[in-house]
C-alpha cells in the first residue's frame, strides 16, 4: 500500500509539498470517490437481494442469510445470532408472530424457543444474489432487448463506416462541381440536432413503415456529418500520389477506394468505429419515439421503461443497468488511451 | 471540433506481449470479416469499371456520396423542411395533406404571455415553464462544468505519476450511456439511498433528494456535470499540453507566482480552446434530456421539465398529441442552436487561422 | 515499340498558362530527361503523358496511336514517382503485383515477373518486407520494380533521385542508366539537377516557363546552347556573361578590356553577350591578357580550383583552374579566352547564326 501511494505522490519535480499539491492530490482523490464511487456502488447494490436493497442504512457488501435444514421442516430455515439472558447462541427460526419469534437449534429440533426479535440478528455471510441476473433474462424480455441494442449498434456502425467513408473519399479526393455545396450542406447539418427534427422525422419514419422497426431506429443515425469530417480530415493527409500510382496500375475508382483508401484510413475508422458503437448503444430518445412495442425495444428503452413502472423492481433494474454498462466499461478499459487522443485530437464525441 | 482537428495523432497500439494474440485474433476476424466484403467489394467492381467508363470521375464522385447523401436528404434535409411545414399547420394529422394550416399562430400560442416573469400567465404554461428551467439550468450547468473542467484540466497537465490513470478516473462516466447514468444516480439519491446514509452519520438530516424542487434541479445539474466533465477537461487538457513549456520555464526564471503564471500565460493561451468549449457545453446543455428526464422524469411537478421533454411530451408522449406545436417549439430550439453552432464555427475557422499563422 | 509524341501541347490552370504549345517526338528506346527550373512546367508535362492530367489544348500519341482521351490506366505507361508512392499497407510483392492483378493476369505469370524483376533490381530480400521497413534506396527499387513488372510501353519517371541523399544519388544515378541500357525502354525522366540530365540522358529537353528551349543530346547543348538561358542552365559553374560592343571584329566588353575575336564569323558592328565557361578561361602567362581581374575567393578542391574574380569594371568572374595553381585573395591575375570556346548570344538571346 505503501509502495502504491509512494508511487501516486511522487512528483516530478519540487521537493517540499506546496500548498497546490495538497489541492491537486485532494481534487484527484475526491475524483476518485465520486467518479468510480458511484458506479461501484451499483455494481455491490445489483447483487443485494430485495430485502437487503430496502434496508436503511445499506451495508456496502452484499449479504445473504445463512440457512439450514433441520429435521422436520421441509425449507431450509434462516439462522439468527440470538442474545438473551440464556447467552449467545445460533437458532433457525420456524416462525414469527408479533414481535416473538418461535425458533429452534438447529442441533436439537424438537424444542421450540420463544426469542424477542430485538434480542436476535439474522446471522449472514458475503452473498451474490445472481438470480437479480438470471431472472430477467428468463422471466422478462432482457435477452430480447439486448440482442434488438446488439444488432442496431452493430448494423448502425457498419452502414456508418461504409457511407460516411465513401462520402469522405469524394469530398476528399474528386474535384467535381458542387463539391464545395455538398461540404456546406454537411457542415450546416451539425447545426441541427436530432431533438430539433424529431417531429418531422418521426412522421417520414411512419410514412415509409419504419416505425416499431430497428431500422427506424437505425438509418437517421447513420449519415452522420461527424464521420464524413473525421475520415475526410484523415483521408486528405493520404498523399494524391498514392492514388495515381493505383491508377496507373490500371485500379479502377472503387479499387482505389477499396484496396487503398480505405487500409490506410484504418486508424480513423477505427475511432469512428468505436464513436459509433458507444453512440449507437446508448441512444435513448430516438428510440425511445420510434419503439413503441415491447418486443423491438432496445436495452436503454427496455430498462427505462422498467425503471418507470409504478412497483420498481430496483434488484431487476440494477442488475440490468451493469449489464448495460459492460459493453461500454469493456470498449473503455482496452480502448482507453486510443478513445482519449481521439477526442483531444478531434473534439469528437 | 472535426472541421479543425489537426494531423491524427498516433493510434495507440497495445502492449508487445500481446501482440501474438491480436494478431491470432486479428487474423480469425479478418477471414471471418474480409472473406465476404472482399468478395462483395470484387463482384461490384465490374458494373462499376463500366459506370466508371460511362460517366468518368464526376460519375464516380456521385457514386460514392450517394448512399450517404440519399439517407442524409431523407433523414435529415427533408425533416427540416417538413418541420416548418408542421409548425405552421394543426391537428394530430401525420402527414401534411390533412393537417390545416394556421399560418404563425402556433407561435403565437407559444409565445402568449400576459407577464413574461411568470409563466403560469402564458397561454403554454408549460413551454414557458420549460424555457425558464432550461434557461437557469444551462447558465448554472455550463458554468459550473467549465470551472470544474478547467480544474481538472489544469491539475492533470501537473507532473503527475500515472496521469492517464488519473485521466481515465474522470473521463470514465463519458462513455456510459444516459439511461445507465439516470439510474446510478436516482439509486443512490432515492430517499434511502446512498447519499442519505452517508449524510446522516454526520449529523444531518435525510433529504428526499429527487422529489424537493430545488434539490431535484440541483441534482440534474450535478449528475450532467458528472457525466460529461471528463470529456470537456479531455479537450482543455489537450490545450493546456499546446502550450509551449518553455513559456512556463521563462516565468519560473523570472520568479512568477503560480496563480500569476496562470492568470497572465495559461488562461490567455487557453482561451480559444475554453471558447470552443464554452459552446459545445452550451449547445449540449440547450438540448438536456436523456439523463435528466431518467433521473427525475421532469419533477417534481415540472420543476426539471426542459425543453428537449416539453417537446417530446406535447408531440409524442401526451394524451392529446400536437405536433404541430412541437414542430414549432423545436424551431425555436433550433434557431437558438444555429445561433450557438454559427458562433463556435467562427471561433474555431478563427483559432485555425491564427495557428497557421504560428 | 514506344514512341511518343507530342502534337501542340497546352495546358492552362485556370488563368494560368502553364504549357504554351509543346512539340516533342520521343523515339523507341529512347531516354529523354525534361530538365528546367521549377515551375517551367515538366512535371506537369510528364502528367499529361502519363494521362494523369488532361491537356486544354494538342495531342498526344503513342507508337502512332492518338491516346488524348484515354484514362492512365489504358496507355500502357508505367510511372515511377518523386515520393515513389508505394502503397504503405503492402508488402513488396504485393506493391508489385497490384497492377497486374487489376489486368487479371494469371498468378503464376504474376509470380515470375516479380521473381525476375526482382532479381534484376536485387530486392529478392525485401519482398516480404513493407515500404516503412525500407531505406530510401529500397524504396527507390521497389518503385523502378513495380514499374517494370508491368512491362510498360515507357517508362515516366518524375523526378525519382530528388529524395536520395547525394551518395545514393550518384549511384542510383548510374543504376538507372545501366538498367535502360539493359531494358532498352523508353524513358521520360524529369528532373531539375542538370548534372543528372547530363549523365543520363540521350537526349535533353530543356523547359522553361512552359516552352521547350532546346532539344539535343547532352555534349550539343554544352557546346552549342541555342540561347542564354540553356547556357546558363546547363554546365556547372554557370558560363560567365559580358556585354560587349563589336567593332572591327573585336568585341569591346563594358567598362573597357577588348577581346580580339577576329576570324569568327561575328557581326561587324552592335551589342552582342558573350559566353564563356569558367573552365574555358586560361591563366595568361604573359604581360598582356586578354582580362584582368583581382581574386576575391579561392576555392581549392583538389584537381581544380575555383576563382573568383572581379574585372577592374566592376564585373563579376568565375574561372576554374585545372591543379592547385598558386594563388591568393587579393591577387591580381590575367586570363586568357580561347576564341574558339567563346559563345555569342545576340540581343534576343539567341546563340548568333553561324556559331
């Protein structure tokens, strides 16, 4: 632990500690808690059973009762720590009528103990409750759910890829009338927001029958102007001599898009790829307009729509929003450091 | 923004001792990938030599935008101009042929106030009820996330050890998605949350977080803020690395004070960046939905209704459904954005030129 | 067979007249190097050719074939580029095999090209290497061998030594020209080191400001430039300029010094610039020389040595001595002029009849 934060504190350079690294080591620490607190919080909470998520105040591991068999009850019974003038002693409970609990020893079942409940606490061990996992896959429409977010995120960033590439290659390759028109059009088009078209689209999405269809939910959000200016901007430090030289080797126009263009804007396709994935995942509102049918919903429509029924089921909901979360944590955790350079160099997001 | 990004900067590439195994990888997906779309991109190449033939380059320009221009034309062009079609017509009609037209009065209606100062007089109570909030919450919201951003900024451009641990500790809420961070936070502020438990060790009283006005509003700001802070301090962070050290070298020869070196080197060079930035938060923040509208559904009452809801509610969500009037509420929006959009183009087509100039 | 020619071209960027009638003939087997100063026009000149621009104006043929309005790909041409634009995400072979895969050549016919061309440009090595693993020499081969793979009607090289350091330049230089003699291709080579243009061509071109100069083999336009500008070009130092007045067949210079040019076919009388090289200057051993001038700079390179010289008139001279003669700054010194190695350029610049 030691060698941990010796190896955080050390700085660079200085000696003494200035009064600026107390509040840079105090601003980074308190980072810490806030930033990861909450999300850790939530992953402890998905694995807490409904009687523990409603105890207050919360325990922060989760816990689950022990039980055991005793002879001559059919269910396993809950153990509780009983502590009376009798001494402390570990008893299953059998039943409990007002605040007097019938219990027994597990040893020696046949005696029946009469307890005060404020005399005992439920005896518990670190417990995942995993089932917050399983049932909604079984019981609800979580399996279902996940594959409509799974093939939006997918078939999204792959027309993405394509269309925004090929658009980025004429803008950036071709000297043609009107190139300079197109590019205006595009630039202006990052003015206007989804929220602000959501009316009118809505109407030509039900006009052409996309609406309660995944592709509805796809296709306004594949041309983006983003993308065209990413890989355009990359696509133009691709030396024009390059695409002569294919030419001269008798490559035809796709070809050269194909086989050499487009290999060589791989690292520009690849942030745009991961953009896509993270933006096509948690898109909310759109789908949220053009779903309306439970079994087209996507993971982020599904869950809200649970989250907002009248009886919560906050050990369902929890547990579903870390699945949620995992594809988007795994993206961060390899891609991290290619994600971050390619905001500081883009301003994408 | 993309329009001024520079060279891009290296690809990261992951560490040696893995790379057998992403090659391994590599190799699989590429035969599992490339084997088909090789196969495609080979069987159109001969109608299209034949095209290429036909119509020459100019052909073959329009060729490739096409696909992109086309989904572009009718999921975007079109609905803008559709849009104002809407605003201007009535009823719950979807398409345009039946609804009547009512030429400006949906603005009219929208923009009826008997006292500007209190939207309860308004013919719309609602909008204006959602105008007020959005207002108060994109000047608190912006301000607040440029000050703690440009903190952040400031202290991960420190010498630190393991900076881009420290750097992903703050950019991490960034990728989750809205609905994922609505709900961490409605778990932790519910009035036996998290929060709650951890306030009243300390003496003070629990407080129903989500369903007090002024809290409920104070909790939108406060959980925006943490999800997208990474992603401002990110772009600062990268001005503030712009900034030549040298510079800071020579005040620290003269004996400068730090807050001095701030205010007179760091702040002036940083600006064109925090301008940019400036606007992209007030953009996002006209539009504040998703994480808002999960967190606390537009209440208590309509303490947290902004305008991005007030939109979705009249044209898609409500009993009585208006389009038309939410048609016209988003044009207002959408006026206010180009203002925002048209500013940060200037700024950065200025910040371009003025590093050409260097 | 790869003759090309050139019939009136013109090329205009916009207001810009960048080629203002061109008129060449390039036989088969030819080498011919474009060489001028930048902006004159070659490169461009080189692009049309290989159809990567299209002429505003005139013709371009091929062994006889009018080949204006095809596309690169159909001309048969092979190019070989300044940055030698090997596609980065390939290896060696497959740079080389690229262009004939588009022509759906059979692989093993494929396979046997790259073999020989790569053993005739020694990179059989490198085949499996990719561009970013190459030194620029290699990259140089690899380029030269995929032009050679796709056996070209002619070889375009633009430039191709620019981006070599001087060693590899000289070396490379001589590379090329053995493999022409070998090939016995066609080559268009552009260039704009006159040193390269002289060692390597059969025949130059000389280009400036859109409008061919000269055309003749490298010793002819060292020795018979058609005009001041193709003196001055070609030849290393530049030739020493005077003004002069003829009188008498004498060439009177600016500012005084008479040089007795009798028995060459001169104007008797009118402003005439005379030419000579600076190897072509004598150091006069007698009392009377034919210029004299004080030395301001001494170069001493070993075999030769460099001098220069300002005339008593103020004139600018430079002369370059065989051996390490004994000579320091300050020093006044008398050259003579050999008439016989003198140029005379008209008031138009062009090289006067009968020179």
């Amino acid at each position: 632990m030691s060698r941990v934060s010796a190896f955080l504190f050390r700085r660079r350079g200085g000696k003494g500690w200035h009064w600026t690294d107390v509040v840079t080591f105090g601003w980074l620490f308190f980072g810490v808690i806030v930033m990861f607190g909450p999300a850790l919080w939530l992953i402890m909470s998905s694995f807490k059973s409904p009687a523990q998520l409603a105890e207050f105040p919360p325990t922060a591991l989760p816990y689950e009762s022990r039980t055991v068999v005793v002879e001559g009850y059919d269910k396993p019974l809950p153990l509780f720590i009983v502590t009376d003038e009798a001494g402390t002693r570990t008893l299953a409970e059998v039943r409990r009528v007002g605040t007097t609990a019938q219990m027994v020893d597990p040893a020696n079942s046949g005696e029946i103990q009469r307890v005060n409940i404020a005399n005992r606490v439920p005896d518990r061990q670190v417990g995942f409750a995993w089932d917050n996992y399983v049932q909604p896959f079984l019981a609800f429409d979580f399996m279902l759910y996940l594959k409509n977010s799974v093939f939006v995120t997918v078939v999204a960033t792959l027309i993405t890829l394509l269309t925004n590439s090929m658009a980025a290659f004429a803008l950036s390759k071709y000297e043609f009338r009107g190139r300079n028109a197109v590019m205006l059009t595009v630039l202006a088009t990052l003015m206007i927001p989804l929220s602000v078209i959501l009316v009118p689209l809505y109407s030509i999405i039900s006009a052409v029958g996309l609406f309660n269809s995944l592709w509805g939910v796809i296709l306004p959000t594949v041309a983006t102007p983003t993308g065209i200016f990413l890989l355009r901007q990359y696509m133009l430090t691709i030396p024009d001599e390059l695409l002569e030289a294919a030419r001269m080797d008798h490559a035809s126009e796709w070809q050269i898009y194909w086989r050499i263009v487009l290999p060589l804007t791989a690292p520009a396709l690849a942030v745009l790829g991961i953009f896509s994935v993270v933006w096509r995942w948690n898109d909310f509102l759109w789908p949220l307009i053009v779903l309306s049918r439970k079994e087209v919903y996507t993971l982020q429509v599904g869950l809200n729509t649970y989250a907002g029924e009248l009886n919560v089921q906050w050990h369902f909901i929890l547990a579903m929003t870390v699945v949620t979360m995992i594809p988007v944590v795994i993206v961060f955790l390899f891609l991290q450091r290619f994600i971050t350079t390619g905001i500081a160099g883009s301003g994408l997001k | 923004m993309p329009a001024s990004m520079p060279m891009w900067p290296r690809p990261w590439l992951p560490p040696a001792e893995t790379e057998g195994i992403v090659a391994q990888l590599k190799q699989m997906a590429g035969a599992v990938v490339t084997a088909p779309l090789g196969w495609a991109a080979r069987a159109i190449d001969p109608p299209l030599r034949l095209w290429q033939r036909l119509t020459g380059t100019g052909g073959m320009a329009a060729f490739f935008l096409l696909p992109n221009m086309a989904i572009f034309g009718v999921f975007v062009l079109l609905p803008l101009v559709i849009n104002f079609a809407y605003s201007m017509t009535t009823g719950g009609a979807l398409f345009l042929s039946d609804r009547e037209y009512v030429g400006a009065a949906q603005y009219a209606q929208l923009l009826d106030c008997d006292d500007y100062t209190d939207p309860s007089t308004c013919a719309q109570d609602q909008f204006w009820t959602a105008l007020a909030n959005t207002a108060l919450f994109v000047v608190l919201q912006v301000s607040l996330l440029i000050v703690t951003a440009t903190i952040t900024a400031l202290i991960l451009n420190r010498e630190l050890r393991a900076r881009s641990f420290w750097r992903a500790v703050f950019f991490f809420p960034v990728l989750l998605s809205p609905v994922v961070v609505g709900l961490i936070w409605r778990w932790i502020l519910q009035r036996d949350g998290l929060l709650n438990a951890m306030i009243i060790p300390m003496g003070l009283d629990p407080v129903n977080w989500l369903i007090e006005r002024n809290w409920a509003f104070a909790a939108a700001i406060g959980v925006t803020i943490w999800a997208h802070l990474g992603f401002y301090a990110l772009i600062l962070l990268a001005g503030l690395q712009a900034i030549p050290k040298d510079l800071y070298e020579a005040a620290e020869m003269d004996g400068t004070k730090p807050g001095r070196v701030f205010w007179r080197i760091t702040l002036p060079l940083l600006m064109p960046n925090l301008l940019v930035v400036i606007v992209l938060a007030l953009i996002r923040a006209v539009q504040v939905f998703d994480e808002a509208f999960v967190l606390t559904g537009g209440g208590p009452g309509t303490a947290t209704l902004f305008l991005t809801q007030y939109i979705y509610e009249v044209g898609f969500a409500s009993l009585l459904k208006n389009p038309g009037l939410a048609a016209a509420a988003s044009i207002l929006m959408g006026a206010v954005l180009v203002v925002l959009t048209l500013i940060q183009l200037a700024i950065s087509r200025r910040n371009e030129k003025k590093g050409k100039l260097k | 067979m790869g003759q090309i020619s050139l019939k009136g071209i013109k090329k205009s960027f916009g207001a810009v007249d960048v080629l203002k009638g061109i008129d060449l003939e390039v036989g088969d087997g030819e080498l011919v190097v474009f060489v001028g100063p930048s902006g004159c026009g070659k490169s461009t000149l080189l692009r049309m050719i290989a159809g990567l621009d299209q002429p505003t104006a005139g013709t371009i043929a091929i062994n006889g074939t009018d080949v204006t309005p095809r596309s690169a790909a159909d001309r048969g041409l092979a190019m070989v580029f300044q940055s030698y634009a090997l596609y980065p995400h390939m290896s060696v072979r497959q740079n080389m095999a690229f262009g004939l895969q588009n022509t759906r050549m059979a692989r093993a016919e494929i396979d046997a090209r790259i073999a020989d061309a790569a053993r005739l440009l020694e990179i059989e090595p490198l085949l499996e290497r990719r561009p970013g693993q190459l030194s620029g020499g290699q990259r140089q081969r690899v380029a030269i061998g995929r032009a050679i793979v796709r056996r070209p009607t002619a070889f375009l090289l633009d430039e191709p030594l620019s981006n070599l350091d001087a060693e590899l330049r000289v070396s490379m230089r001589a590379e090329l020209s053995a493999l022409h003699a070998r090939l016995g291709a066609t080559m268009v080579h552009v260039t704009h080191d006159q040193v390269e243009a002289m060692t390597m061509a059969d025949r130059i071109v000389v280009l400036r400001a859109g409008r061919i100069e000269q055309v003749d083999t490298p010793l002819n336009l060292y020795n018979r430039p058609a005009n001041l500008f193709v003196a001055g070009f070609i030849g290393a130092p530049g030739m020493n300029m005077f003004g002069a007045t003829m009188a008498r067949g004498v060439a009177r210079l600016e500012g005084g010094p008479e040089i007795d040019l009798g028995g060459l076919p001169l104007p008797p009388s009118g402003a005439v610039t005379l030419g000579i090289r600076p190897q072509h200057l004598l150091l006069s051993e007698g009392v009377e020389a034919d210029l004299t001038a004080k030395v301001d700079l001494i170069e001493a390179l070993g075999s030769e040595t460099v001098v220069h010289a300002t005339l008593n008139e103020g004139a600018k001279l430079l002369a370059v001595l065989p051996g390490q003669p004994a000579l320091a700054r300050g020093d006044v010194v008398g050259f003579d002029v050999d008439p016989a190695m003198v140029h005379a350029f008209g008031a138009d610049g062009v090289r006067l009849a009968g020179f």
